[in-house]
C-alpha cells in the first residue's frame, strides 16, 4: 500500500542572501515535499492536489513526476495562478517566509474532484493544515479525511503552522483540533504545540493541550523541537529520541522529510492503524529524525530530501 498525501504544492524561491538579492527556484508545499521524501526513500505515493495552469504548474508537476510521485490525483485549474513562496535564511539556516496566496490553485480544489479510486488503492492520507486556511478548501480537506476514514486509512497529520497564510485566526485553532480529533498520527512542532494551548477557548497547558489530543483518539503525538529531543506522547507511554547534531544551512524541508522517513518506515512494516504499537512508531521516529538530518544540509526542498543510500 502506499501514502496519499494531500494539499499544496508550489514554488519556493530560495534567497542567496547577497546585496543585491537574487532567488533561486525550487520545487516545495508542505505534503509535496512528503510525497517526494517517501519516493525517494523507495517507497510509493501519490500527490493530490490542484495546480494552476502555467509555467510553474507544468514544472511542478514534472517534478513531482520525475521523482518518481504518483501524479494521477493531481488536477489543474486556468482559474488561479499556482502558489508562489519567497524563503530567506538566517545564519543558522532558519527560514522566514513571504507567501503568494492567496489567491492560488491549491485553494480551488473541491470535494468532488478526489477519486474513489485512490482510498481503495491507498493506505494512508497525509495532510497538513495549509489546507485549512480558507472555507472552501477546508471543507474539501475534511471530506478527503472523512473518505480515507471509510476506506480504513491511516490519517497522519502534521500541523505545519504558517500563520501568515490565514487571513485571520479566528478559525485557526477550532480548524486544528477538528482535524486532531480525526488522526491517528499527529506531529507538531514544539512552537506550534504551545500555539494550540494559548488559543483554544480557554489558555490551557503544554500537558493539558498533550492530555486532550490523547483523549481525542490521536494514537501517537510526536513533538519534535529543532535539534533537541524528539518526544512522543502515546496512549501507554512516553518516550523520548535523540537528534544527532549537524550544521543546517536550510530547515526548509526539515519537518517534511522527519515525516516522510516516518510514513515509509511505517508502510513498509505493512502496519495498519489497529497495529501502530509504540516501539514501531519510535522506530519510525529515530528514522525520521535520520532523514531530517540530512535535509538540513542542503538546500532546496525536493531536491534536498534524502535516499536510502544518503542515509
């Protein structure tokens, strides 16, 4: 079986970080890298999503093709342009993001253009929470879950918070933990576990806000926090992973390929939902964590994920 992953896919535009500044183009979106990462890694995905018409579009799907991602889900739209992002880097290699959308294609796609088909074939869904920003494309992101639920998928999750995407928050967190209630593997990143504790109705703890995704049904909530431990939080313990130190030079793609190493851990053990016992899913992580440290020190995003023999 293999790993839908839904939602955006666009253009970043790398920053060399000279006066004058140029920018150097690059594949990205948040599920596209995941997609990539998993293929790269040997394993089989999809990409499903919407794309504009025109040259970035054509690019993106090829690129998405000659990594060797299943594009069959992928639609395209002359209506919206496709999503554009302007990435700068600091010395230590983090980024700062200037998003062009919306508008763009990825926000266009409809609950009745996902194919049947794709759930039958397909054992997880991977998702993330761009595609919650704006009404339309929330409700088809909700629909696509709902769907992979009935066929039995594995829902994974990974918050990937860019608050400058979403015109306002009033709908931020309320979105999010829809979404949490609905997945079995979920990963935030520390920042954005303290985002969520801040802004449900009522200010909440770090534990509190780990207590309620338990309780919800999330069956294992990994936390990861830059280069110091992993933790993961799962319904009969905690655990803890270690993450070996490199130089970064560009965290673009870091979370994605943790989660992309994650996914094609899983699905190759054949494991399904009523399996994900937690030392499986620490495996996962450890190998996760081995592919995020290779990313780091590379730029780009496609191109920056690593093989197995990189490993």
């Amino acid at each position: 079986m293999s790993v839908i992953c839904f939602g955006e896919v666009l253009v970043d535009f790398l920053s060399d970080g000279q006066t004058p500044e140029s920018f150097t183009k690059y594949a990205g979106g948040a599920p596209a890298n995941v997609a990539v990462g998993i293929s790269k890694l040997g394993g089989e995905s999809s990409f499903c999503g919407m794309l504009g018409n025109d040259m970035f579009g054509d690019f993106l799907h090829q690129e998405l093709r000659d990594f060797g991602v299943n594009v069959d889900y992928c639609v395209a739209t002359s209506v919206a342009k496709t999503a554009l992002a302007f990435v700068s880097l600091d010395e230590q290699g983090e980024r700062s993001f200037s998003f062009y959308r919306p508008p763009a294609a990825d926000l266009l796609f409809k609950a009745e253009q996902f194919d049947l088909q794709m759930f039958a074939s397909h054992g997880y869904f991977h998702f993330c929470s761009n595609s919650l920003t704006e009404k339309s494309i929330h409700q088809a992101t909700m629909a696509g879950v709902e769907l992979a639920k009935q066929h039995g998928l594995i829902i994974s999750f990974d918050m990937n918070l860019r608050l400058n995407l979403w015109p306002h928050q009033r709908y931020t967190a309320e979105r999010i933990w829809q979404c949490l209630s609905q997945s079995h593997i979920v990963k935030l990143a520390k920042e954005e576990l303290t985002f969520l504790s801040k802004n449900s109705h009522k200010s909440i703890s770090d534990e509190q806000t780990i207590t309620r995704c338990l309780g919800l049904g999330v069956k294992h909530l990994i936390i990861t926090d830059g280069d110091r431990p992993i933790t993961i939080h799962s319904q009969d313990q905690i655990s803890q992973i270690h993450v070996s130190p490199v130089v970064a030079c560009d965290t673009t793609a870091a979370g994605d390929s943790f989660m992309a190493g994650v996914l094609y851990y899983l699905n190759k053990q054949a494991i399904d939902h009523t399996q994900l016992n937690t030392t499986e899913v620490i495996n996962a992580a450890e190998f996760g964590a081995k592919c995020a440290a290779v990313t780091v020190t590379r730029y780009g995003s496609f191109s920056a994920l690593p093989s197995t023999n990189d490993l």
